[in-house]
C-alpha cells in the first residue's frame, strides 16, 4: 500500500506512464503530481519497489457517489516487466476496491492487451461506455487524452480504450429475486425494536434501553458478538474485571451491537464506548474501517476510546483512569 512517503516517486511514475503511451501509441488520460499524491495518503494506491527503485504502481478512485470503482494507471518500469509484478499490483488494488466498497461495480478502460488479460481473469466483462458511470468529473479525465477528439465524435459512447467492467451483483451463478432476498432477511434477522430503544407506537411497556441493533443485521451480529463473549482475548477479560458490575459507577455491556457494529464495551446511557485494539488495528485496511466505523458512531453521538493491548496488560490503572475522566465528563455533561 502507497502512503505518504512514497511521494518522492510520483515523478518517475507520470514519466514512466507518459514514455509507455508513447511506445504504445495511444493516448492516456494525464494526471498531475498532486493527484497521485493524494491517492498515497488516502491509501488509494499500491506501489512496487525495488530496494529504493520505483518498479509499479497504481491506483483507485470512487464515482458516483461510491457506485463505481476504478482500478487505473497501472504501470510497470521497463526494467521490471515479465516478472508477474503487474498481475500482482493488479490483484492488491482489485482486493482493495472490493474490502473498500464490497458492492460497487470495478470498471477499467484500457488498451493495453495485458491489462485485459488480467481484468478477464479477474472476473470482468467488455461492456459499452453506456454501462459506466455517468459522473462527469471521471469523463473530465479523458480531456487531457491525445484521443479525446474520439470520444467526443462517438457522444461518449466508445473510445481507443476497451471498456470492462466487474459487477458484484452479476459474479454468481444464478440470480436470486429480490422477494426472496427479502423473505430471508425476515427469517434470518427477525424484526427487532427501532434503535435507540423507542416505544413501539401501539404499545405503552418501555423497551430497554440497550436495544440499539440494526433490526435486519441482528440475527447474524447476536452470533458473532456471542462468539466473542465466549473468546475474549487477555486485554479484554483483563479489562471486563474492571467493568462489570458498574465498579467504575456506570454499567457496561460486554460485545454490544450498535447499528450494524459490535461495540467491545459500551455504556448506552453515556453513549461511552471502549475499544481494544490488537495488532491487526495497525494494517492500513483496518485502519480504514475502524476510520469509517468510528465516523457513524460519533455521528450518531457516541464516544469512542481505543486502547491497545499492550496498554491494558502493562498498565491497567493508566487505563481506568482514562476511562473514569470519560465517564466523569460525561455524566456532569448529561
């Protein structure tokens, strides 16, 4: 994964692009140093090297509102090609667009017979321009394209580039109907309270204060917060000694579903949750999620504390008193 630092080399990267267009014949859509840049520190990009040489890169951008999906730019160093390295700088950006955003349709337009070799066995299709995105901020690309004079006597509907795309929806080999998707929800996942614990509104019985699940994730989120119940890991039965039975003057809930999240530790009333982070929190995928996750949680007015194992295994009281500030704050602010 590209961050960062790597920034140093977007230079030899356009280059390297620009001099491959001019080999090949065909034009390319042109970006600039801030652009790829941004890529890198928005984990959006995979690199190559060699030692301190630049050997391959790529990179991924969202359109439509996160609907579409490209892989784009992919480049390998003359020095570098025949060794597989385009395959798999190809496969990490494919697997990042699909952990990133699991149902947005991957397109590519390319006319390179390589990368169409590598977008076949990944599983995507020759479609037409029609059956891309629309977003007129990815079209505005193509402008700096040697060929772009094509593209606008076609209305947009072909180019020197072959269009392929990769449609989540289409990868199985029947297509279930959307009533019956539906009915399975409903059986999998049986209706639950609306979040936050609301009155239902023909009734007048109070529903607790913790039912706060997405009614249709339930079902599965109950098995997999039991699970981890039943698992804990050191820091968390360490810091579950700690918690239970309101020692710290409020009362926490081990593995508690919150929308379609497992909290660690929660406080519903304070809306305090806690969580315990493992070594896996580190890779830059998962920091990613935990990004996002946290962004809905404190939308939705919860606050998020993160300690690492390695903090509550050594230094137990360093962590409670953190989390007895928390609760102090907010109970004098409720």
């Amino acid at each position: 994964m590209a961050g960062p630092e790597h920034e140093v080399y977007v230079d030899t990267i356009l280059k390297t692009i620009e001099d491959a267009a001019k080999v090949r014949g065909t034009g390319i859509a042109k970006r600039t140093h801030d652009y790829l840049a941004t890529k890198m520190k928005e984990a959006k990009a995979v690199i190559a090297l060699s030692g301190d040489r630049f050997a391959g890169f790529s990179y991924i951008e969202t359109w439509g509102n996160k609907q579409y999906v490209t892989t784009s730019g992919l480049i390998v160093h003359p020095d570098f090609r025949g060794l597989g390295v385009a395959k798999k700088i190809k496969d990490m950006t494919f697997s990042l667009a699909r952990t990133r955003w699991p149902h947005a349709k991957i397109f590519s337009l390319t006319s390179g017979a390589a990368v169409m070799k590598m977008n076949t066995e990944l599983g995507y299709q020759p479609v037409t321009f029609a059956d891309l995105t629309d977003d007129e901020a990815f079209w505005r690309g193509c402008e700096g394209c040697c060929n772009v004079d094509v593209l606008h006597r076609t209305g947009r509907k072909y180019c020197i580039c072959t269009a392929m795309l990769y449609d989540p929806e289409e990868h199985l080999p029947a297509k279930i109907p959307e009533e019956v998707i539906e009915r399975i929800k409903q059986l999998d996942c049986p209706p639950q309270p609306p979040l936050g614990g609301e009155k239902s509104p023909n009734s007048t019985t109070p529903l607790w204060k913790y039912q706060t699940a997405d009614p249709l994730l339930y079902g599965k989120l109950k098995e997999f917060a039991s699970h981890n119940r039943k698992n804990q890991t050191e820091a968390e039965s360490i810091l579950w000694g700690y918690l239970q039975r309101k020692q710290q003057g409020a009362e926490f809930r081990r593995q508690h579903i919150i929308g379609c999240f497992i909290a660690d530790f929660a406080c519903v009333p304070l809306k305090f949750i806690i969580e315990v982070d493992g070594g896996y929190h580190q890779l830059p995928e998962q920091q990613i999620s935990d990004e996002e996750r946290t962004k809905w949680l404190e939308a939705k007015g919860f606050t998020i504390v993160r300690f690492t194992n390695e903090e509550i295994i050594s230094d137990i009281n360093y962590v409670i008193n953190k989390i007895k500030e928390n609760i102090w704050k907010l109970q004098t602010n409720k």
